[in-house]
C-alpha cells in the first residue's frame, strides 16, 4: 500500500488530513508528540490496522533525525504533509526565546530536513508532498512576528521545491486563514480575532487535498480566507502593518 506520513496528526488539520487520506485509500504514519492524542485520531479512522504511530518532538533536531532514521525501511513512502506547527502570540520582546526558535525549527527546519530526505523516494514513486504554510506569510504581523516570518519562509521554499519537481512530484503549499482547531489555544490568541473568516479544518484540507489531485498547487481554501488573502493582496504593506499592529494586539 502506498504510504503518507503525517506530522501533526493527533488534532486541527492532521486530524482531517488523517481521516481524508484513510478514504483515499493510503496507509498513514501518523506523527506527534502526544500518544494519548494520536491514539484517538487512530481509532477515528475506519481501517486502523492499517496505520501506525510514530512519536517526535520536532523542536529537537537529534529528534527529527532519529525520525528520519525511522522512516528508512519505509520504501512504499509516497505522500508528505508537512503539518505539525504552532505560533506564539505576544510582543516578540516580551515573549520566551526559547519558544520563539521552537517556532522556527518545528514549522521550517523540520519540514526542509524531512522533505531533504524523504523526497528521493517520494519522487521515485512520482508521489505527493502537501506543506501547510499560512495567510499568515503574506503580511509581516505584529505580535506574531516569528510565526509569520516562518511561514512566509515556508510558502517561499514550497513553491520553489514544486517548481523544481513538477515532472515528477505534486506539491501543495496550503495556505489557509483562522481555523478553529487547537493552534488558537497553544498560540495563545485572544479570544475572537479573525474569526469573522473562520474556516473549518474539514474544509481547508479539503481543498487541499483537491489541488492536489489537479496537479499541485498554491491553495488558498474556502471563499472566507480567499477574501482575507484579496484583502492582503490589495493593502500597502505600511497600511497593512499598521493595521494588522492594532488588531492583533492583546
Ligand atoms: N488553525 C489555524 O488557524 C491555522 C491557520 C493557518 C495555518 N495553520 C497551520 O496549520 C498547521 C496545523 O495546525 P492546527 O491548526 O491543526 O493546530 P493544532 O490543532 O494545534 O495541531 C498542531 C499539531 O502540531 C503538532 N506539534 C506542535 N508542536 C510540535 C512539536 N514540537 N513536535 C511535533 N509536533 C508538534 C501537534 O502535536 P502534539 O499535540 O502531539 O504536540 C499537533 O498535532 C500548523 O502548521 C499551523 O501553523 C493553522
């Protein structure tokens, strides 16, 4: 059976990603810190026997090697999305160091050294890698300063790995707006912001999953975060920052 690794598949968007993929018929290897938390995912899906579990704190690079090692004798390996993330809200000097380069290596080391390694074999079985960046990465943001820098990083690096590999490999860089699964808790947002575009996690990887049997592809999901993102496109950035400073302040 063909087989797609999922990081960050015990909540939000792994979850969906999970459960959509099982229907597409692929065995799923799906990745997290919380066994507790991906155990429920596993038994949400109708063939768990099928998948199995694999744990890594990606903040740790030794971790995310140890991963990859893990992932060798994996030769059917034919799908990578690249999920797993978080935020930290707050002013960027008043917030801990720590998690801020946290951010960095779990939302943009992590997927450059998995896909570095993975996508020799990806690309042998002409498969798929779907890395979920952000709207967040069209708008520098204060208060999410390093997430938002990381992201624009991530959509960045995906479209140039999709141009690189069009002949054979699909990649998707999904760039959804506010969605209401776990990331507003762990980021630690105020109650409230942007959920005027609020999408459901079922539907962002949805349309996900739909740019990627067209080909691959930059996915803005649903009506919502598509007029979110014209917003963004059609706003001078000084307009832009100054706005967004306000808005997402605490
Ligand atoms: N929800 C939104 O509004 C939104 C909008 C745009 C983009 N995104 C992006 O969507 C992706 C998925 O987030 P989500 O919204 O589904 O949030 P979520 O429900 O909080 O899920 C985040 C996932 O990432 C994993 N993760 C976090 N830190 C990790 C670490 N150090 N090592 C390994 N795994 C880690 C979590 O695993 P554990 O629970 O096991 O730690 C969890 O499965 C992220 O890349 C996020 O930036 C979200």
């Amino acid at each position: 059976m063909k087989t797609v690794l999922i990081t960050g598949a015990s909540g939000g968007f792994g979850y969906e990603f999970a459960k959509q993929l099982e229907q597409d018929g692929y065995a799923l290897l799906l990745h997290g810190r919380d066994a507790v938390r991906l155990q429920l995912t596993l038994d949400a899906l109708q063939y768990p026997e099928r998948h199995s579990i694999v744990l890594a704190d990606l903040s740790s690079r030794k971790a995310t090697e140890d991963l990859i090692a893990s992932l060798s004798n994996q030769e059917n390996l034919y799908g990578l999305v690249n999920n797993a993330g978080f935020g930290v809200w707050g002013a960027f000097a008043d917030k801990e160091g720590v998690a801020q380069a946290d951010v960095i290596r779990v939302d943009l080391l992590a997927p450059v050294m998995l896909a570095h390694a993975l996508l020799p074999r990806l690309k042998k079985q002409h498969g798929f890698m779907i890395n979920v960046s952000s709207l967040a990465a069209e708008t520098p943001l204060p208060y999410l300063a390093t997430y938002a820098a990381v992201k624009a990083g991530m959509t960045f690096w995906s479209e140039a790995v999709r141009m690189e590999n069009e002949q054979d490999l699909r990649v998707v860089t999904l760039a959804p707006g506010p969605s209401p699964t776990g990331f507003r808790d762990v980021s630690g947002a105020p109650k409230g912001k942007g959920s005027l575009f609020s999408t459901p996690a079922l539907k962002v990887v949805e349309a996900g999953l739909q740019t990627l049997r067209m080909g691959g592809g930059y996915c803005v999901p649903g009506i919502r975060h598509r007029l979110l993102w014209l917003i963004q496109c059609c706003t001078p950035r000084v307009l832009a920052l100054t706005m967004m400073a306000k808005y997402l302040k605490k």
